[in-house]
C-alpha cells in the first residue's frame, strides 16, 4: 500500500458500505484526510450578545451553509491563513473557534432558550457552550456531563466563557445520570466517543480509527451511550447524536440497532439539511470533507413518541425541587467590599472553590454536579473573585466598576501585562462592551488577574 507525504496511508480501508460512494470517491477523500481542513468559527448568537451589540469580523469569511445566521447561531468559514483565535474578537468571547462539521449536529438541535437540555459527552466544551448561548440568556438550563475528570477544566472554561451562569458541569457515567435524572430533559444531545477517523486530517487520530475491532468497540460503547440518554429524556423530547467518523456501524448502524431495541423512539427528518441527508439511511445527516471543506460529519435526531407527561408526574415541572436563595446576599462570597453584588444566587462552597447557583437550579443537579458557574476560589487563607464571575453576563451580577480599555491597553490586558491604574479596587475590564476579565488597581498601577489560559500572544 502506498504511503503519503505524511506517512499516512494513501487509501485506506473504506468503512462504509459497497455503493454508497461512487467510483474513486474514497480516494477523494483519503487524499483530504492528509491535509487539515478549513478554519471555521461559531458566531456568538445575538441574543448572547447584548442590546445593539454584533461582532464585526476582522478577518474574510464565507457563511457555513448549515449553519449559517439562524436562531441557534452563525458559522464561518475563515478566508485565507488567518488565525482565528489570536485576535482581540475571540479574547472577547464574540465567537468560538470550532470546525465547521460539528455545527451540523447543533443546527439539528435547535435548542430553544427555555429548554432543558444535557450534552452528555461535553468536552471541551464547543458544542455545549454553543447550547449555553441559547438558554443561558432565556430560562433554559445545561447539564454539561464529561465522564473523563482530566478533561473538565477546559469544559469549565468554555461555559465560563459564554458569560451565562444557568449550567452545572457533571463528571458521571451516563448510566449514573439516567438513575439520578430519569425522564427530566427536553434534549439530550449526545456527541458520542468514537473511533475519531475524520481526526486524521488534523493530525488528532491515526489509522488505527479504521481498524474492525476499534470500530467494533466504538460501536458497542456509543449504543450503550445512547440507551442510557433515552431514559433521560421526557416523553415528547429528543436526541440529537454525531460522531466524527465515516464508519456505518458507528453511525447508521448504531441508530439502527438502537432503533430496535427503542420501539418508542423514530428518527426525525430536518428539511433544512436535505442537501446532507445520508445515502445509508433516512433522516441521518453526513458532512464530508471532499464535499464540505470541513473534516466530516454525521448527525441524526431521534424523537420519543410517547405521549408527554401531565404536570403531576413530570420531574421537569415539579418547582419544588430547585435551588432558592435570598434576593440579596447576607454575606459576600469574597474577602473584599469593592468586587459586586450578586442577587438570587446560591453559594454553594466546595473546598476551595465557590459557585454561585442561580434560582431555578434543580436540587438533584446540585448534589450531583462537580462544579458549576465558579464565583470566588481561595488561593490561601482569603476568598477572591473568579474569572469566570468577570465574566458573567446575568442580570444577578453587579460588577462595582467596569474599566472599557482601549486598543492599545486591551493588547497589553490580553497577554498578562499590568495597566496604569483606573482607581482603587477591583475593576471588570472590558472590550466593546464585553468582559475580559479582573483588574485590581491601586494608586501605582491595575495588577492584570487574567489567568494563563485565557492570556494571548
């Protein structure tokens, strides 16, 4: 077998069925999977954005057709060699960069700003902060689940990039949360584990994604997966699965096999992805990157066809069950007088961290979830205000002082550096209107509290 440039197979083993593909159509995409695909970025939606705010790109762009300026949100494709998340645009939270593949599954979502909705495999957190988005302003609320503990951190740091505090983060098997939240969500968006072959392309998966026993293992894992997120979701509600691989039976198979199995369950068509509907099988959704100018995709939304609950029995409704606190704070959840005001908000303090839970959280996501929207953390013996509290968006958050820098200063804020001072105290700096993070200034100079992983070069 002939090897590429990269050392990758130049034709590898083709994982889907005979006829789907014209003739040379696998090697079309073989040769794709050795070269990274296009540069895409996911629009903050308008409704996240703020009154009369919008995000004017500083680079050339083309609409991503599957996604592109509905309600749930806008996708671009990125002209030229631009970096897309090296300008001061995405410091500021105004898009996400994302591969444009994956925005097939969210525009199948179509979540609304009052639903409940859990991403049962988050990380890193592009496609769930891209759910927070749409209900984090409405009455909505996310259930952002990672069974893996080592990936939570970026995941905790996506959601806290959206601004919007109606989330917790979980790190459970799906089976323990179907037993913890059974029948409780209008959604559950499942973003399966798989073999990952699209990855090649970016150099995140080799070809060992298209061995038959990794496909196998996949396979029987993502059924499993899918299965336990049916007994999540109410009679009435949806799920809305994907992968990132080309193979059938991670794919159409698995949908197939679960469909069997799920007498209640039916796929549900989208007839604005008609031009992507699966040669395989109805309903489901495929992306390729011969086609498409992104790595590939598939996704299918499924439907359960029971009969919705009356208001007695749905957990959904049962108000009794949530988070309540009092209107103002008795006390403040940092060690100082000068940060803000937060109102209608739980804390909840967990070693050295505190998240601020707002009113409307049910009590069963708060004994179960690993964190949350954090508000103050303790590097020794006193409280500080969190990054992700500057963040905030939420009508509850008060700053007591904002601080709207310059080009010049938000350059020098963005990679770490100090700033003259703005006055005394702590200061939420901003950029256009949209918060970057704390400033704590004293008589001399503002102390730049931006953390590491949010600085840029």
């Amino acid at each position: 077998m002939s090897r590429s440039s990269k050392g990758q197979p130049s034709v590898l083993p083709c994982p889907l069925p005979p006829g789907v593909l014209r003739e040379g159509e696998w090697r079309e995409i073989c040769d794709c999977l050795t070269r990274p695909p296009e540069k895409a970025i996911r629009l903050r939606p308008s409704a996240a954005m703020g009154a009369g705010q919008q995000c004017e790109l500083p680079f050339r762009s083309d609409a991503i057709p599957w996604f592109d300026a509905t309600d749930f949100g806008s996708g671009r494709f990125v002209c030229d060699e631009f970096q897309p998340g090296k300008y001061l645009h995405h410091a500021a939270g105004m898009y996400y960069v994302q591969d444009a593949g994956s925005m097939l599954a969210l525009r199948l979502l179509e979540a609304e700003p009052s639903e409940t909705i859990a991403d049962l495999c988050a990380a890193p957190g592009a496609k769930a902060s891209a759910i927070l988005e749409i209900v984090g302003p409405g009455s909505g609320w996310l259930l952002a689940n990672e069974p893996i503990r080592g990936r939570l951190p970026a995941l905790e740091y996506s959601l806290a990039r959206t601004g919007f505090p109606r989330y917790a983060v979980t790190s459970r098997d799906p089976s323990d949360l179907e037993q913890a939240l059974p029948r409780t969500f209008d959604a559950v968006f499942v973003d399966a584990p798989c073999t990952g072959q699209t990855l090649v392309s970016r150099g995140k998966q080799n070809i060992a994604a298209f061995s038959e026993a990794q496909i196998a293992h996949s396979a029987a894992r993502q059924r499993r997966i899918l299965s336990h997120a049916a007994g999540m979701v109410r009679p009435g509600g949806r799920i809305v699965y994907s992968t990132c691989t080309f193979a059938f039976e991670e794919n159409e198979g698995a949908i197939a096999e679960f469909l069997r199995e799920h007498p209640s369950w039916t796929v549900e068509e989208c007839a604005a992805l008609e031009q992507w509907r699966s040669p395989i099988a109805p309903g489901g959704y495929r992306l390729w990157p011969h086609r498409d100018r992104c790595a590939g995709a598939y996704a299918v939304r499924l439907r359960c066809t029971e009969a919705p609950e009356t208001q007695t029995g749905s957990v959904k409704q049962n108000v009794a069950d949530v988070v309540s606190a009092p209107k103002t704070l008795r006390s403040s959840p940092w060690d100082h007088d000068d940060v803000g005001t937060l109102e209608e908000t739980l804390i909840d303090t967990r070693g050295k961290q505190r998240f601020g839970w707002t009113n409307g959280l049910q009590k069963s996501w708060c004994e179960i979830a690993s964190s949350g929207p954090e508000v103050s953390y303790q590097p020794a013996s006193f409280w500080l205000p969190s990054h992700s509290l500057a963040l905030r968006r939420d009508r509850n958050w008060t700053p007591s002082h904002t601080v709207e820098l310059s080009d010049s200063d938000v350059l020098k804020y963005v990679q770490g550096n100090a700033l003259p001072s703005v006055g005394l105290g702590w200061f939420v700096a901003t950029w256009h209107q949209h918060p970057l993070g704390w400033l704590h200034s004293n008589a001399q100079r503002a102390n730049n509290s931006l953390p590491t992983a949010a600085r840029q070069r």
